[in-house]
C-alpha cells in the first residue's frame, strides 16, 4: 500500500515531467528550432530510404492528398480576401489572404509529412518485428513529432477561416471541413 508521502512524491514527480515536456513544446516555437525541425524533415524524405520506401508506391495518393489541402487553403484565403477587404485596403487583404493560404498549406502539409514518417516507421519496425511503446496522450504527441507550430498555422489558418465561413455559408465549410479530414483518412484507407 501506497503512504501519503510515496503518494505526493509521485505526484511531484509527474509535475516535473509535465513542466519539462511542456517546456520542451514550447522551444519548439523558437525560430531556429522552427527552421531546424522543418529542414530535418525534408532531409528525411530524400535521405531517409524507409521512408522513402513507403511514399514511392505511394506517390499518387500521396499527391491527391496534398491537392486537397491545395484547395482547401486556396477557397478559404479567396474567402478571406473577401472579408479582409470590407475593413482594410486591397492590398493589403490580397497579402493576409497569401498569408493565409500559405501558413493553411504549408501547415497541413507538414502536419501530413510527419504523419507520413511515423506510419513509414511503424511499417518498418512491424516488418522487423520491433515494438516500441510510445507515450501516449497529445503532449507527448507534441513533444516527439515537433508538430506544434503545424497545429497553430492549421487553427490560424483553416480552422478560424472555417468557422468564420461557416457562420455565412455553413454548407461549403462543411464540405471543406470533410475534404480536409478525409483526404488523409483515405489516404490510409486506400494506399496501406
């Protein structure tokens, strides 16, 4: 049986590791570390040959994908534009909306990427028949995937246009909502 004291011992000790992990989330918005992550993952899709292995058969879909995320971005910066013009001068509602169109691409694409290695690497380690315990939970996902600055650009950029859309026209953000969520799932569906 567990006394009070093992008890508060304990609880310190899982506070320290989630001020730690939390901490180390939050380098991840460092700019040089921003740089060094997104840079680190291009090396691994032309370095890397497991997981070049498991995208080249894969290429199509792979392409279908990120055409959807083109899309999605494209239609909600076009809507953004639109908004951004009533309170501000043109040009500078063509810039938010660019902005918006490349932090929504660019986001759910790298969010896409390391989606893409872990699968890769979980066919590998099944393959070889290593298993490996991965902490589970969304910081842990955070801390390990570095992906936290994807998840800002994607609430910045598509979820908060989303839902500014669909107080007018609740029917096509629905349809961009789904094409955004299941393109990936198809993905997984079809090209396993």
């Amino acid at each position: 049986m567990l006394s009070k004291r093992d008890i508060r011992r304990a609880v310190r000790h899982g506070e320290r590791d989630l001020r730690a992990a939390g901490g180390d989330v939050l380098s991840q918005l460092n700019p040089r570390n921003i740089v060094r992550d997104a840079i680190d993952l291009a090396l691994k899709f032309t370095r890397d040959p497991v997981l070049q292995a498991y995208v080249a058969p894969r290429a199509w879909a792979v392409i279908a994908v990120v055409l959807v995320f083109v899309l999605v971005s494209s239609v909600l910066s076009i809507d953004v534009i639109m908004k951004a013009s009533r309170y501000m001068v043109g040009f500078i509602a063509l810039l938010v909306g660019a902005v918006a169109w490349t932090g929504g691409v660019v986001g759910q694409i790298y969010v896409f990427a390391i989606w893409l290695e872990g699968r890769a690497v979980q066919a590998d380690r099944d393959e070889r028949g290593l298993h490996v315990r991965m902490p589970s939970g969304f910081l842990a996902y955070l801390k390990y995937s570095r992906a936290l600055v994807a998840w800002i650009l994607i609430a910045v950029c598509v979820a908060l246009p989303l839902l500014v859309m669909a107080e007018r026209v609740p029917l096509v953000a629905l349809i961009l909502l789904t094409a955004s969520v299941s393109a990936p799932a198809l993905f997984r569906k079809f090209a396993a």
